[in-house]
C-alpha cells in the first residue's frame, strides 16, 4: 500500500520539524511538503499532491480560519486536519474550524512543558487520527447528494452511555442551535444525577425530561426513568410528553418511542444518534428516520462498550456515519452549523 501523504502547515520552524519527525518515524505515512503560511500551502498543493494537510498548533486561530477556506477552495475534497492546544474556548474554534470546512480537529494534550512534549505524549492518537482522515475513514458513505436541516436530534444510549454522552455533549459550544432529546436506559432516579452531572461538562443546558416542557435550542432532556419520552406538535411548537405506555425492546424507556414521535413532529428533520449499548433499541426508530428522510450517526465499536445497539443499525446500513463519541459531537456542530454558521462564528 502506498503511503499516505502529509503537508504540514505550521508558522513555527520547530513545530514544523517535530511533526515532520512524528510523521516519518510513522509506518505509512510521509511528509509531502511543508509550509509557512496558507498561500505557500497552496501552492504546494499542486506539486506535492497530498493526502492531507495537517494545520499545526503555531497557526494562529484567526489565519487558521482563513486558511481552511482558502485550502478548501482549492482543494474541495482535500482532508484538513486542524491541531489546536486546548483552551477554555476550544467549543468555539471547533465549531468555527468545521464551518470553514476542517475535516477534523485534533486537541493536544493539557500539561505539557512544551510543544514537542505535546506532540509526543499525543503521538499515537495524533498519528492515528492523520492516518484517519487521510485515508477517507472519517465518513461511512452517504449517497445522498444533499442533506436536511436538522431541527431536533435525538439519542439512544444504554451500557456504557453516560461516558459517551459526556463525549458527545462537551463538544457542542454554547452557541448550539438544536434541541436534543436523549433515551438512557436507566431506572429512577439516577436520570436526574446523570442529566446534573452531564450538565456540569457541556455548555448546553441539560436536564431531565418534564412532560408540557417545550423544546428550546441549546438545550437537552433525558428522558426520566421509567417513563417513555416522546415529542407532541403543537400550534405554538412541540412539547414533551411522557408516558407509561408498554415497554419496547424490554425497555421503558424505550428509544424507538422517541424516535418514531420525533419523526412524527419533525420529519426529515430529525438527526438520530445510536450510541454503545446492549440490545437493538433505536432500530426501528432508526428505520423510521431514513423514511423520512432524517439523518443517523452510530458509534463505532471499537469505542463502544456494548455495539449491540449501534452494531445493529450499522449492520442494516442505515446510517450515514460511524464515529467515536467525541467526533460525533464534532460532526453534529458540523451538520448543524451547515447553513446557519452565522449562529455558530458570533
């Protein structure tokens, strides 16, 4: 197999020679060039041909922006992978970063003394992640030429869903425009303790789920324990409701009752999210949703504590892509910011 090929992009001499060494010593990848500026990357484009062009932590945010746009013009289906040190507003740059048309973005570890440090305490997921995007993994396919807006997004999660709902929601900045309703499967009344402590790491306000609440950008609901969650049109809007109908999948509450009530309101406007969990609770629902039109995002197994769940919907070819939970988080920004960026950059 031939290897895949790294331009990097970086201000910094040093930095562009530690990520030039990181890259070499890695089976299967190589530098194809590197660049000290945006205009010099693309220029190189058409010289050194690469797989992916890696934007370094030197770029300062702002050029780096305007950098992914200019690449991306150029290069329309070229991977972009944006590394950034983190920082208290690392939400806002991710969801700029996407909007301007990154592939990914890659946070370097907290702590380190210096860059180089950085780069070595991150050099496998930093390598894996390279490897990722160049090689056109990020995405399963999805054929369709154009895709809905999203107006809610709902989740299912069951063994192992509290870590990954973490992962999802701390990567939705502040400005996140949709509402979400999730299904966890768990008994009263430890969706009250799980919906505080996700609350506590995401900036969107998250909640346990009241019958007659109204859905609200920027904010979440779990559905309570016991009790299935549902979605209700209204005149002036949906509402939530919930409910002691019969148990399905075994589980009340029960994702595919959310699902197909989501459908019900919002049509091919919902986006479903399958996460690690035991069973095949979401299947249906999902199947619902592709009718429709909607769009499904599963987890994927490696990260997954059970992939029955997500395996399910997955093996029914339903979704339109697998992610670990954190980039699922990524990509929902993505697809929500897609036409409405203005609501995400402020």
């Amino acid at each position: 197999m031939p290897k895949l090929r790294v331009l990097i992009l970086d201000e910094g001499v040093v930095a562009r020679q530690a990520l030039a060494d990181l890259i070499d010593q890695s089976p299967g990848l190589e530098v194809a060039s590197t660049a000290p500026s945006a205009a010099v990357a693309v220029d190189k484009l058409q010289r050194a041909f690469p797989d992916v062009v890696l934007l370094g932590a030197d770029v300062p945010e702002k050029d780096a922006l305007e950098a992914l746009a200019a690449l991306r013009q150029a290069r329309p289906a070229l991977a972009l992978l944006l590394v950034r040190r983190p920082s208290p507003t690392a939400s806002a740059v991710l969801a700029s970063a996407l909007a301007r048309g990154a592939t990914d973005c890659f946070f370097l570890p907290e702590g380190a003394p210096t860059q180089a440090d950085a780069f070595l305490r991150a050099r496998e997921p930093l390598l894996d992640r390279i490897k990722l995007v160049a090689s056109g993994q990020r995405f399963t396919p999805a054929p369709r030429a154009s895709l809905p807006r999203a107006e809610v997004i709902v989740v299912a999660a069951s063994t192992g869903g509290p870590a990954a709902l973490s992962a999802v929601l701390s990567a939705l900045p502040p400005t996140f425009s949709v509402p979400m309703l999730i299904v966890q499967h768990m008994p009263p009344p430890f969706p009250q303790f799980l919906a505080e402590r996700l609350g506590k790491h995401s900036a969107l306000l998250v909640r346990e789920a009241r019958a007659g609440e109204r859905l609200r950008p920027g904010e979440a609901w779990l559905a309570p324990g016991g009790h299935h969650l549902a979605l209700e049109r209204r005149a002036d809007g949906a509402l939530l409701t919930t409910h002691l109908g019969p148990p399905e999948n075994s589980c009340r509450p029960s994702a595919d009752v959310l699902f197909r009530s989501a459908v019900e309101v919002y049509g091919a406007g919902v986006l479903a999210v399958v996460l690690t969990g035991m069973g095949q609770d979401g299947l249906k629902g999902c199947e619902c949703v592709r009718q429709a039109g909607g769009q499904i995002l599963v987890q994927d197994e490696a990260s997954s504590v059970v992939w029955g769940m997500p395996g399910h919907v997955a093996r029914a070819g339903l979704q339109d892509a697998i992610l670990p939970p954190d980039r699922i988080g990524a990509e929902l920004v993505r697809l929500v910011c897609r036409g409405r960026s203005h609501l995400i950059l402020g």
